[in-house]
C-alpha cells in the first residue's frame, strides 16, 4: 500500500492523494491532512470507506471486476459518474446501491454533497462464496441467469441496516479493538443486506407473483413507515392500497418475512436505537418521537427488542 502525493486528472476532476489496495484504487481530491473520508482495509478481502463531513467529498475509484460493491447514503446524497460523466446516477438519503460487474473494472468518480454520511462496502467476491457456500444460488446476481452478467440493485436501506451503519460511523471503539468491531459490523451489513434480497426473491407467496399486488404491498409498508406515529388500523391500510386484508396480510409476511405489527414495532424501535446512538435524545424524547404516549411503553418494547432498557442501553454507547 502506499500513499504518494501527485496531481492527476481523471474525467475533469483533479486528484492528489492516491491509495492503492488489492483489487482497489481509490483517488481522492484531498491531500491525507485535509481529506474526510476513511479508508480501512480489513481482513478477508473486505473493505470500507466512510465519509461525513459539511463539506462537499469527492473520490475515484478503479475496482476490480471480482469486487462486489455496496454504497449506502444515510444522509444527503452521492453522485456517481461512469465513463467521463456520459453515465451519471444519484443516490439519495435512505437509499443504496449494489453494484457488481464481472465484465470490467468499475471507474467511477463518486461526489458526495454537503452535510453527508456515506458509507462503502467492498467484498472479494471469493468472500462471498465463503459465506454463502452453501447456497449461493438464493444470491439473485450469482444465480445461473445473472452469474457473468453485470448487476446493478437500487434499494431502499431498511431500518434495522441503517442501525448497524450507523454504529460503523458513531462507534466509540478505540484501538486495536476497532478493526475488528468494523469487521463484525461489515458482516453484520452483509447478512442484513442479503437477507433482505432473500425475503424479497422468495416465491412462496401466490400473491407475489403479480406485480400490482407486490406494487400495493410496498406501498403499505411506506405508509406504516410514513405514519408511524398513528398508524392507520389493517382494514384502513389495506383500503387506502386497495387490496383486501387477507391478501394484504399474506403478501405482506410473505415479502418481508413478518407481520404489519412486527414490521412496524421493529421500524420503531430500530429508529429509536439510532436516535439514542447518536447522543443527543432523552429517552423521553424518542419516545414521543415515535408516537408513545407514554414512556414506560417504549421502555418495555425496546427491552422485549434488544434484551436491556433504554437507559442501560445507553451505558453500553
């Protein structure tokens, strides 16, 4: 590895910095002393880079086509330009990408806009096959169709991953014990993420199989997610998407893997975990914040989620 400062200009932007790992190469617009993102190189072909600043960041990248990539925004947004700026695409707050092309090497020129939280995930491909040995198969972009095909995914990131991509960049680890907590957490996104895919490709469910009804089925998620305060009862819910409730309820397990209460119970209390991740939140606040009434309730539901109160929870951060 190593860091040399020069000049060069890649599709009209001019970077200084250049760092050059296994299967990567990033370009960055900032010399080392001014530069806000992290990079971090760990173990078993897996690396991660994180940026959050006020300012706005910009890198490149020269990926490997063996490298699986996922980019996820938690705040502002991230453009990606391929090709000179010919292809460009834009990731807003709350989304992600994943990106695989076995067919070349990804070059694009990332920006991240101001008051941003990104982070990064690349995984060897040969990682992948060791987790998910085996069945790889129930991986879409590995199954027999796509394997040497490129593969492109535009997702929403789920409340329970936004969690965990939030303690990568608040975590108060120090040391030698920082790499691996990064590591642990980079496997913990992976399993989130695919088990996500995994819910998503299943076909048990007959109503699946029609798109409208997938369509209206994602529509009630959103508004559970939209009106978690006061959440509209099953009936009205499955009126305002126009299915009706068996279907509504069956469709909705059978995507997500869970019931309409227990999606939206673990939306709350995962967004609550985030706020009181980030130090600023009573846990009174985040409990009307997420439409208690009273706090002892919140208190009791994220002790039946996580295992510990708000207030012990707290101790652990």
């Amino acid at each position: 590895m190593f860091f040399p400062i020069f000049t060069i200009t890649l599709a009209y932007y001019t970077f200084v910095r250049m760092i050059e790992y296994k299967d990567i190469t990033i370009f960055d617009s900032k010399s080392n002393a001014e530069s806000n993102w992290l990079f971090s190189d760990l173990k078993d072909g897996l690396k991660l880079l994180q940026y959050q600043d006020e300012e706005i960041g910009k890198v490149a990248l020269d990926i490997n086509p063996k490298v699986i990539q996922y980019f996820f925004c938690l705040n502002g947004k991230i453009n990606f330009s391929f090709n000179d700026s010919s292809y460009q695409i834009t990731l807003k707050e709350g989304e992600s990408f994943f990106f695989y092309n076995p067919t070349q090497n990804l070059t694009p020129v990332i920006t991240s806009s101001k008051n941003s939280k990104v982070i990064f995930v690349f995984c060897a491909l040969e990682k992948v096959h060791e987790l998910f040995s085996e069945n790889t198969d129930s991986l879409e972009f590995l199954n027999n169709e796509n394997v040497n095909k490129k593969y492109y995914k535009k997702d929403d990131i789920s409340s329970e991953l936004e969690v965990v991509l939030n303690q990568l960049i608040q975590s108060n680890v120090k040391g030698n014990a920082l790499d691996v907590f990064k590591y642990a957490k980079v496997l913990e996104v992976l399993s989130l993420y695919f088990s996500k895919q995994a819910l998503e490709n299943q076909e048990s469910c007959p109503f699946l199989n029609d798109e409208e009804s997938v369509r209206k089925i994602k529509k009630a998620k959103d508004i559970l997610i939209q009106r978690m305060t006061d959440p509209p009862m099953i009936s009205e819910l499955a009126k305002e998407v126009d299915l009706n409730e068996f279907r509504l309820k069956e469709g909705f397990k059978g995507m997500y893997g869970t019931t309409l209460f227990s999606f939206l119970l673990d939306h709350k209390m995962n967004k609550g975990r985030n706020m009181l991740d980030t130090g600023r939140y009573k846990v009174q606040d985040v409990a009307y914040d997420l439409g208690y009434n009273n706090a002892s309730h919140f208190i009791t539901a994220f002790k039946n989620k996580f295992g510990v109160t708000p207030k012990k929870y707290l101790l652990k951060v």
